[in-house]
C-alpha cells in the first residue's frame, strides 16, 4: 500500500505539471515551489522552536486562525510556521501576520518529508482538519515529534473505513491526539480500533463569533438596506442566483437582495447584472446618491462577505446545488437563519442547524419562497429561529482552548527525556 499511495502521489504531481500548462492555479501550485526548499532554509533559523500549521486552503486556515493566535499569545517562545497546500490559501495569506513563517508544503513524497521536517525541526506538528500527508504523518513519527489534527470529521464513506483502509488507519494510529467535531467521528474511529481520539468541537465556531464581534460597518449597506427586509446570498453560484432571480420578481418593492458570487470576475458579475430584474448597484460604484435608488447589490469585491451578513435578516448560502454548500457559521453568528440547497449532509454543523430548525435545505424556488413566508409573515416565528440560533452557537465555544492546552500538555511531555508519542494517547 506504501508503494500505490507513493505512486498516487507522483501521479498527481505530473498530472498538476500538465494541467499548469493552460490552468493559472495549478501554475501557480507548481511555481509557488520552485527553489522553496532554499527559501525556507535560508529563512528559518536554526535553534528557533518551531509550532508548525498545516491548513489545506483558505477554509482551513479560518479554523486554524484562532488556535495559533491562542497559542502565540501562550506560547511566545515559539515561532509559528504555517503551510498551505492550496494556492487559494497561500495567495491571500502569504502575508499573515500571525505567523512567523509562511510557506506551500512540499508534495508528500518520502524525500520530501523528510528534508522539510529536518529543515525547520518543529517541536510540534499540527494540522487543520484533515489533509492527512502519510509521509509527512510517517516522519513525524520517526522522528518522535508530536502530532495533532483537529476540528477532524469522520464519516463512514471515506477511504479510512473501505476493505482497503487498514494501511491508512495504522498511520493515523500514530498521530498524538485526533481531536474530532463530533461524537459519529470518534465512534468511527474507535470501532476502527484507533483510540487517540478526542471529542471537542470546531475551532470555526470561536473564529465566527470573533469576527462577529469585531463589528466592522459599512455605512452605504446600512443605507442600501434602509430598515427593509434584506436576504444576504453569499458565495452564491448559477443555480443559486438562478433562485435570487425568481425571489426578487416575486418579492420585487417589499424585500432589499444583497449577492456575494463566489466568482466575481468581471463576466460573471456583468452576466448577473444584465439577469437582475430590480434596480442594482455594484458594491463598488456605490456611493451616497445612488445607493438609495437599488434594491439588489451586488458585493464584487473579496474579504467582506463574513461581516456583510450583519446587514440581512436571512441568508441563503451558496453551493448547495454543486459539490457542497460554503460557510453556514458566517451568518449564524449574527443569528440569521440560514437558506442552503441540497447538497449539505456532509458538513456536520449544517446537519446540526438543519436538525434543531435553524437551517433549511431547498431544491426548489417554490421551498425558498414558501420559507420567506413561513419566517417573516408568521408572527415571532423568525425571531424563535434567531433566539435559537444565538443559544446554539453560544454553546459551542471553546473548542480553540481545549487545542491549544493539549498543545500545551503534549510540549511538556516531550520535554521529558522519556517521552514516546505513541503513549501520550488521552
């Protein structure tokens, strides 16, 4: 199995070389680690203690955030060195200044993992969620440094738990602690015979409800919204804005639509533009004489759409026709009841919300209206949803504090001259 799985991943390296050839992301994947074992030699120094992050993308990192600002704030003697695999997540936060270092990781060949883990010598390893890296995970374990994933889901149809997944379930056996969002997710593990994990939550949870907390305004929205009921589309795509379409003929004069498309380049925001059937406006061309004139917004710019949810009194969020749906937390922590279409089973907190009555799934238009209706023309009934909603998320703070003091246990243990990862299990 070592052979195939080293053998996958030589695949997929060529096969990213031949799709960079006419794809700028897998370009991009490819020249962000050109000469990058150089660079991180001649930046990391030597004898610094070294935490490393590993986050996939940009989701992962929003996880990953609150841990190692914890963590700094804790631990200062250490240096944080993030990696991202994605060029999504590198591109946008090369640059954060919550790390000391930031750099892509190295594809997951033996070689590689090895050179990169003797290079920077981290005193802990910790990775976001999943992106399990079998020989990196190897390694660490060879070289006896501790390892922690966390914010981990688990489900009954992944490779771990197929007739072939015994090789990966012995790798994942080694990592120190596994700390999973839910209680199906340890069950799994456990009746795989892989005892290392914990039960604790999701880190996304603190990092919402902090944003949420930085209350960040924008003026022109408060005046675009003008005390109407608003509904705030994020990441929304075709099949969405489809549904934004029919809702604003429908609803046209008595509701206010804002749209964050998950893709803004400049044809699919004109597309969508020339599509609206109401009065709209980019974000960006908005300004204090004409803001007041539309009832659609389109937000075309990155990096906002967490804070403009404040504005609505519903959201529907996008992705739920395709692959699965995007943040559902965002909204929530301003207690928004939340719109999503089909594709949600996947993610654990929206099968929570949808459970508890403060997520509702569509496949049809038809579902979106008759909800519109349900919440806001049914006396109190939005405001039991938003009571709802606030007490649920509320109750699942504390996930980054329960991390980073087992970091901290595990640093200490490894401190000790006789300590073996394979027995710091909790």
């Amino acid at each position: 199995m070592s052979y195939l799985y080293n053998l996958a991943i030589l695949v997929y390296t060529f096969s990213i070389r031949v799709v960079a050839l006419w794809n700028s992301k897998a370009r991009r994947w490819i020249e962000g680690r050109k000469n990058l074992f150089e660079e991180i030699e001649s930046s990391v120094k030597s004898g610094e203690k070294i935490a490393w992050f590993h986050c996939a993308s940009l989701g992962e990192f929003e996880q990953a955030k609150p841990v190692m600002e914890l963590f700094r704030k804790r631990n200062q003697e250490y240096k944080i060195l993030l990696t991202f695999f994605s060029p999504s997540g590198y591109d946008v936060r090369k640059n954060y200044p919550g790390a000391d270092y930031v750099f892509y990781l190295p594809a997951d060949t033996a070689a590689n993992s090895k050179r990169f883990i003797d290079l920077i010598k981290p005193s802990i390893a910790v990775f976001t969620k999943y992106d399990f890296w079998f020989n990196y995970l190897r390694e660490l374990k060879t070289q006896s440094i501790p390892t922690v994933v966390y914010s981990a889901v688990f489900r009954r149809d992944q490779y771990f738990f197929q007739e072939y997944g015994e090789w990966f379930l012995k790798i994942l056996s080694r990592i120190n602690i596994i700390y999973v969002q839910d209680e199906n997710s340890r069950r799994l593990l456990s009746k795989a015979k892989v005892n290392n994990a914990k039960l604790c939550g999701d880190t996304r949870y603190d990092r919402v409800m902090q944003i949420a907390e930085q209350r960040i305004d924008f003026p022109l929205i408060e005046k675009f919204k003008a005390g109407k009921t608003t509904i705030v589309a994020g990441s929304s795509w075709k099949e969405d804005e489809r549904n934004m379409i029919e809702l604003m003929k429908k609803r046209k004069g008595t509701m206010k639509f804002i749209i964050a498309p998950h893709e803004i380049d400049e044809k699919h925001i004109s597309d969508l533009m020339e599509n609206i059937p109401v009065p709209a406006l980019r974000f960006s061309q908005a300004n204090e004489e004409n803001i007041y004139k539309a009832e659609a917004l389109i937000i075309d710019n990155m990096g906002i759409l967490s804070q403009v949810y404040r504005y609505g009194d519903l959201a529907y969020v996008g992705g739920g026709f395709g692959k699965g749906i995007h943040n559902i937390l965002e909204p929530a922590a301003f207690s928004i009841p939340v719109i999503i279409g089909p594709n949600y089973q996947k993610f654990t907190e929206a099968v929570e919300m949808v459970n508890l009555g403060m997520a509702f799934p569509i496949e049809k238009f038809r579902q979106l209206n008759n909800k519109i209706t349900d919440l806001f023309f049914v006396k109190g009934s939005v405001q039991v949803v938003k009571d709802r909603i606030t007490e649920f998320m509320n109750s699942k703070r504390g996930a980054t504090q329960q991390v980073v003091e087992g970091l901290e246990k595990l640093l200490a243990a490894s401190n000790n001259r006789y300590f073996r990862p394979q027995d710091f299990i909790e």
